[in-house]
C-alpha cells in the first residue's frame, strides 16, 4: 500500500497537482467532455490506467467527471439563448432528443423549462 501510495504521489506531481489542486478540477478546468479518456490520459503524459487509479483515488469516476462538466457547459449554452438543437451538435450528441433526455436526467425539467425558470 505505500508503495502504491508513494507511486501515485509521483504521478500526481508529475502532472502537477501533487498539493496544488485535485485532479478532478485539473480535467474540469480542462473540459474534459471533449475528450476521451484516453485522449485526456495522453494529454496530462499519463497512461489511461494511471488516470483512472488516479481518480479512483480522488473518489470520482473520468465518466461523471465528463458529465457534470457536459451538464454545465448545457446549462450556460441555453441560458446564453442557444436552441436545443444547437446544444445537442456542440455538446456531441447525435440529436437533439438524446440530448433533451440526458439534460432531463440531469435536471429533472426539460431544457425551455430550465431556461424559463433562470429568466423570471
């Protein structure tokens, strides 16, 4: 266990938030959404699965990550006065429904119902 303890502290300092900030913000400041994991792996110079154990160690998951950063960027976009259609190609969905679903998970209120609710 220290070992591995004293091995993931290497990785996080060498990918610089060893004591600064955690990982989880470092991918969040970064947009992670954009990215696949491996992609994201490849940009911080770290394997995929050092990113996982790194996160595993943080208590996150790259996946939740990827989706509250999603969600977010959903949110500004429709109060920014951008359609649905608009959001689901910028976000990456395949249409606009797949879109309007995952938001309503997210939110549990559909994305008019969202912006209607910020406006007043």
């Amino acid at each position: 266990a220290t070992l591995s303890r004293h091995a993931c502290d290497q990785e996080l300092a060498s990918i610089g938030v060893l004591g600064k900030q955690s990982l989880v913000r470092t991918l969040v400041a970064m947009q992670c959404e954009c990215r696949s994991v491996t992609e994201m792996a490849g940009t911080l110079g770290i394997s995929p699965r050092s990113l996982h154990r790194l996160l595993v160690r943080e208590g996150a998951a790259y996946s939740q990550i990827a989706e509250s950063v999603r969600m977010g960027r959903a949110k500004r976009l429709l109060l920014e006065g951008h359609g649905t259609e608009a959001v689901a190609e910028l976000l990456g969905y395949s249409d606009e429904r797949s879109f309007r679903r995952a938001f309503q998970r997210w939110t549990l209120s559909t994305p008019s119902e969202y912006r209607a609710s910020r406006q007043t």
